[in-house]
C-alpha cells in the first residue's frame, strides 16, 4: 500500500476539524436548552373561549308617543309688496330701509299737482250738479202746483219730474268723480299698508311710477309670526289617520305640537302648532303639505330659512319597541335581532315598523318572553358565547346592597331601554373577555 501523501494528510485535517466544530455547537446548543428555565407564554384562547358581555332586556307591550321628523322652510307670516296706486313722479322717499313702519306710516310722496287740479274741476262739477238740482226741483214743484190748479198739463208735470229725478242722478254722479279725486290725491302720499319691518327701496327719487307696474317699491315683513312650511309623506299620514280611526292612536294634549331645530341642531324656544294639512297629495314627491305657525318675538327666524321640525303625532297603545341599536341587518336588509338562549345567542328575524323616540316597533318576531341583546351586539355573531352583565337596566354583577341602590335607575332603564341606568353603560359595547373551560 502506497504511503499517503501530503495532499491526502491536508485533507484529512481539514475534515477533522470540521467534525469538530460541529460537536462543539451541538453540545453548546443543548447546554442553554438545558439551563434556560423561563416560562411559556400560554397560547391565544380559541374562539369556544371567548365570551361577550352585553345587556339585555325583555321587550314589553307600553304606550309610547309618535312623533316625526321634517324639513321644513320659513315663510312670512304677513308679507305686503308696497305700489303705486296712482302714476306720478316720486318726489321723495320718507323711511329709512331697514326699519320697523307702523301700518299707515308714509313711505314715499308722488307729485300731487295734477291730482289737486283733477279734484277741483271734480268739486267745481259737482257744485254745478247741486244747483242744477235744486233748480230742477223747484221747476218740478211749480208745475205740481200748476197742474193741481189745472192751469197745466200733466204731460209738463211729468217732464218736470223727470229733469228733477234726472239733476239727482247727476249729482250723485259727480259727487263719485269728486270721492274718486280725493282718493287719487291722497294716494300720493304712499302708506305702509301693515306693521312690519321694511326692506330696501327699488326705486329712488324722481323715478317715474304707475299704478300697473309690476316691481314693488318695497317689501314690508311681519315678523312677530312666522309660518314653517314642511312635506310629510302619504304613508305616515295614512297610518296616523287609520290608527285613529281603529282606535290604535289617540291624540293627547301635546297632538300636533310642533318642536324646531335649527340647521346647526339647536332647539329653538317657542314651540309652535300644526295649523295646515293639505288635501292634494303631490303627484311628483308623494307628499303632503303641512304648516306649523311659530311666535317670533325675537325675529330669530327668518323667510328662507332651512330647518328641522319634530311634529307630535299623539299616542300608539300597546306597541313593542326596541333600541335602535339593537336591530342588525344582514347583506339582504333583512332586519334582525340577537336573542338569548342560556350562554350563547341566536339571530332571529324580526319585522320592523315604525320609528319611535325610542327605538323601532316590532311587529312579528318577538314577544315579551325573550331576552333581547340591545349592547355589544354589533361584535356579535350566530352562537357565539355571552356574559350577561346587565338585565333589564339592572346591573346584575353588582353585590347586593349596590343592586338595592339601583332599583330606581332600573326603573327608569326598564321604561326608556334607549338610556343606561345609573351609569351602568348600555350605550357602548363590551370588549370581548376570555374565560378557561
């Protein structure tokens, strides 16, 4: 055998240390395995151990008051366009624009000279009927007497009674062109024809005016009331006049208030009255016109403002409700509700009816005997786990001396779902808490 040569021991060496180095991290490695004792960090819970904390409560039967929310729009209570009744120059404007004008107040002053000329020749034309008159009466009474003493015909009486009767007609004729005059004249002097404030001039002095033109010389509004114009829909008015008829809704001392918001959200002061319900429905919206009046003392609301009115619409009886926030919809918008079956909850399918101040009415689906999720249920899916932390307003984790404490708070809960009792939290969803089987 061949003794090995130098390129054959090179490699053997390299080999070797290798092999080495490899051992030496092998034992190393299961040194630290073995010296490192810091605890495990415990593995995430799974979906079967997550529990959901939710209030619920049980939905009864109760009166609730309707009521329904519309735009609306101001308008002027008493609006009057100031014109001409007469043509003329204006020779001056009397008010400043702007201002409050009591009904009568003079505005403006158009030329009345040819006015005062046309009512003398009316006063001077019915002068000559008067005594034209007279003179035909004492004609007429001379042929009477005449006539009597048969020194004249009947035919001369008759005519005299005739120019008589007919010198009366004249002057009831000329004393109308003399009234007419006087009116015209006095039309020249422009008056507020209401109380109100008034609002820019549209013309200015020595403009030429008549008594067919169609531009105003000016707006007067009367603000101390105001008219809401809103629209409500056939549907809502139909169902309050059925439910008053079948006895299902009765109107109480608050029907047909009006409440007002303004665009910004804030509650005005004054609460108005329905006044007007229109007959017609509008053939292109499907809306009926209503109209509130609304006192405006402080000339807060103005013609053309844009705002929200809640409108009383009386009393349901014996009607279910439950907190907006506790009815789901699914991909189809179909409405929903989780119910509660011992730890876990169940989607069931309710039918909605109208929106009342608080909540939905439910018309199929549920009735009383059910336990209904109204918080946390947005995290909440088909079956999943729950703690109840909350029933029916009463906070049922408390010990009990709290719980004595929150009867009243329960109360109020039970009567309104839509507020949290005594601080208890209903409005807000729970975090989900895990709990070990």
């Amino acid at each position: 055998m061949p003794h090995p040569g130098p390129e054959y021991r090179s490699k053997l060496s390299l080999v070797s240390r290798l092999v080495l180095i490899i051992t030496s991290l092998g034992v190393m490695s299961l040194f630290t395995a073995g010296c490192d004792d810091r605890p495990k960090t415990a593995s995430t819970p799974s979906a079967a151990d997550v529990f959901f904390e939710v209030s619920t409560i049980h939905p009864e039967f109760k009166n609730r008051e309707r009521s329904f929310t519309l735009s609306g729009r101001v308008r002027a209570f008493t609006r009057a366009d100031v014109r001409p009744q007469v043509d003329g120059i204006v020779l001056n404007r009397l008010f400043e624009e702007g201002s409050a004008v009591e009904q009568g107040t003079p505005l403006y002053e158009i030329d009345p000279a040819p006015f005062m000329a046309s009512l003398e020749h009316a006063q001077a034309s019915y002068e000559r009927a008067v005594v034209q008159r007279k003179m035909a009466l004492k004609d007429y009474e001379r042929y009477n007497m005449l006539y009597r003493r048969r020194s004249a015909s009947e035919k001369e009486r008759d005519d005299a009674l005739l120019a008589y009767e007919l010198a009366q007609a004249d002057e009831k004729l000329y004393k109308a062109a003399l009234d007419k005059a006087k009116i015209s004249l006095a039309y020249t002097t422009v008056r507020a024809p209401i109380a109100g404030i008034i609002g820019s001039s549209k013309i200015t002095r020595g403009a030429l005016v008549n008594a067919n033109q169609n531009t105003p010389l000016a707006t007067i509004i009367d603000l101390d009331k105001v008219y809401v114009d809103m629209e409500q829909s056939s549907l809502e008015w139909r169902r309050l006049r059925q439910g008053l008829i079948d006895g299902s809704i009765y109107l109480n001392d608050r029907a047909y208030d009006v409440s007002l918001y303004f665009e910004d959200g804030t509650l005005y002061s004054h609460l108005g009255n329905l006044s007007l319900s229109e007959v017609l429905v509008d053939e292109d919206s499907g809306a009926l016109s209503l109209r509130a009046i609304f006192d405006n003392p402080d000339h807060l609301l103005l013609p053309g403002m844009a705002v929200v009115c809640k409108v009383n619409g009386g009393v349901s009886q014996n009607i279910m409700t439950l907190p907006a926030k506790a009815v789901m919809r699914d991909p189809k918008g179909n409405a929903y509700v989780y119910t509660v079956q011992e730890d876990r909850v169940l989607q069931t399918p309710v039918q909605l009816g109208e929106l009342y101040n608080d909540g939905w009415q439910i018309l199929d689906g549920l009735d009383s005997s059910y336990e209904v999720v109204i918080s946390g249920a947005a995290a909440l899916r088909q079956g999943s786990r729950i703690r109840v932390i909350n029933q029916d307003g009463v906070n049922i984790t408390l010990d009990g001396a709290k719980g004595d404490k929150n009867k009243e708070a329960a109360v109020k809960a039970v009567s309104n779902p839509t507020t949290s009792a005594s601080g208890l939290g209903q409005s807000s969803a729970s975090a989900p808490a895990t709990s070990m089987p």
